[in-house]
C-alpha cells in the first residue's frame, strides 16, 4: 500500500509552475531589451555564445530537481508487511442530512454544524466496527462505503456542507435504501443504520422503507436535530444576509418533525432520540449497538512502511548539480567563430 507520510508539503508543487510562467516572462523582457539594440542578425553577432536553448535546458533541470524535492519531502513510503486481524464489530452507516433546513439556527450554532460535531463524535465511539456515510437531501449519495478508516470519515463528515447537493428536501426513503442496497446481504442482522436529521420535508414512502429493512435485520436508529418551535432558515441574496421565502415571498419555517423519525426507527426495530442531549445520546446509542450480535471479519493491516525519500532527495541533488555545472554558453563551434570575418 502506498502513501505519502506528509501529503501536505505536496501543496509546493504548484509553485513550479509558477516559477516556469515567472522564467517565461523574464525571457520575453530580456527579449524586448535586445530588440531595442538593433536587428536579431546584429545581436546574434554581437553574442556568438548565447544560447537560449540551454537556458531553457537549465531551467528545465532546475524544475525537475525541486520536483524531486518536494516529494522526497512528502516521503513516499510502501507497506512492506501486511498482517491479517481478527475483529469482532457490525456494520453502521450514519447518514446526514445535508438539506438547507440543516442550516436553520434554532440550536447553536446551527443545525448541521452540531450534527457534524455529533457525527465526529459517534465515529469516534464506533472504533471496532466497520464505518460508512450517506449524505441525503432531495436525494441521497454515497459518500464513503464501509471501512474502519476512521480519520477519513472524520474528516468527510468535518467538510459536510448543503452545496454537496443541488437537489433539496428530506428523501429518508431513498436514503434508506441506499444503505440497504450498500449493506452486505451475507451480514444481515449484523447492521445498523444511524439517520441524523431535522425529519422536514420528509418523502411518504420512508415508513415503508424502514419497514422492509428492518425486516431484513438491519436496525435503523434516528437522531432528531432542531426545536419543535423551529425557526427561519438564514441565506445569503446577493452577498446580502437574507432567510430562504416561499413562492409568495413569505419567510420559510423549519422545525424538527420528531414524529416522523419516531416512526421510521420503530419501523426499523430501533430508536429516536435527541441531539439536544449532549454526551449523554453518545453513551445511548453505543448501548443499543451494543445489543446488535457481532460478528468476526478479517481485516488486512499493513504495520510497517519503508520510507523512499532518500532516492527522491538524492535524485533532485544530482538533478541540481548537473544543471550547476552546465554552463549558460555556448558550444566551442559558437565561441571560434569571428564576429568581425563576417560581411555585414
């Protein structure tokens, strides 16, 4: 398995081109003075050793060697051992909704944002078990399938926002499914699926799709996000602060539709609860995953990697050294030649 152990410092490769459109231009200048001496022919004459074709080889070393550098600095590392494990866990999927009514404010700071810090905090807890996530709004999507990548699904839950999708509303149903088709039919009774939303604008058919699932094994548990007061839903009109209106023009209210999740975790053998309930809901929802049979998976870990920076390092010195010692003239045939044997 390959890797980079500071993928970060890669970010330095998009300065060589930079640095590339910087020669360009510096080339054009020098150019434009030249011009201003007298004829190309002239100047030619006047500089027998020039050769733009071995500045343009210098900084074509210069480009490669630093590219060189840059990932030996990332250091590229290999998997040189790969260990199988035994685990005991289930599957879960936590499927967030990502709709505009996540944005509304009736909890701080807002809804979507204490859903996403419940999600990091519920990944954390699911430590043993294999991990995916669904994203929903009008319409649902995979967002990352099944894995004990815990830090990944940390930071994709982190980046959630409402723009993933173009399609609004609260498609439960669709979700659902989703997980369902996702799910390995071999593990069934094994599987949990954890929907973190307001409930609003719910589809019809989400009752009938727990039902089917939970009739195959899977538990479906519901988090309930928001106030059953609600509030307006904040946008931005023209750079302008503003909340979402309808048709008419009349601000949109949004409140938490808690009998909708009710209904859909006990179609789904499982059960509502409130994010309003701080770490208490983490404890409670660990407790009622852990009444789900586990079972023993086989996991591949690769324990140990063998670092490659040295020969990226190495490379780019040398790269620097030869361009170090290729000289900007020209070849020994330019510099005999005689300006002044020639007839102007």
């Amino acid at each position: 398995m390959f890797r980079f152990e500071h993928p970060e410092f890669l970010y330095a490769l998009a300065l060589l081109p930079l640095l590339l459109l910087l020669y360009i231009l510096a080339q054009r200048s020098s150019r434009k003075v030249l011009e201003r001496l007298g004829s190309a022919e002239l100047i030619e004459r006047l500089m027998p050793d020039a050769s733009p074709a071995r500045h343009h080889f210098k900084i074509a070393l210069i480009l490669l060697g630093l590219a060189f550098l840059i990932v030996g600095w990332s250091n590229p590392q290999w998997g040189t051992r790969r260990e199988s494990v035994t685990r005991k866990g289930i599957d879960v999927f936590l499927a967030l909704d990502i709709s505009k009514s996540m944005l509304a404010e009736d909890i701080a700071p807002n809804r979507l944002e204490r859903a996403k810090k419940f999600g990091e905090q519920l990944i954390q807890s699911l430590k043993g078990d294999q991990v995916g996530l669904i994203f929903f709004a009008g319409s649902p999507f995979l967002q990352m399938p099944l894995s004990s990548d815990y830090g990944a699904a940390t930071l994709l839950v982190r980046s959630a926002n409402t723009d993933q999708t173009p399609n609004q509303g609260t498609s439960l149903g669709d979700a659902i499914r989703l997980a369902q088709k996702t799910f390995d039919p071999e593990k069934r009774n094994h599987q949990a699926l954890i929907i973190v939303s307001d409930g609003e604008t719910h589809d019809a058919d989400a009752r009938s799709a727990a039902e089917e699932a939970g009739s195959e094994g899977m538990i479906i548990l519901t988090i309930g996000v928001g106030t059953e007061t609600g509030s307006r839903i904040p946008v931005s009109v023209g750079g302008r602060p503003d909340y979402l209106r309808d048709n008419q023009g009349q601000f949109v209210e949004t409140k938490l539709e808690e009998g909708a999740l009710r209904d859909i975790a006990a179609a789904g053998n499982g059960t509502f609860f409130y994010l309003d309930r701080g770490d208490e809901i983490i404890a409670s929802l660990r407790q009622r995953i852990d009444q789900i049979e586990r079972m023993e998976y086989e996991q591949r870990i690769f324990d140990q990697y063998e670092s490659y920076f040295q020969y990226f390092i190495g490379a780019g010195l040398l790269i620097l050294f030869v361009e170090f010692l290729f000289s900007y003239r020209g070849s020994a045939r330019a510099k005999k030649r005689n300006l002044f044997s020639e007839q102007s």
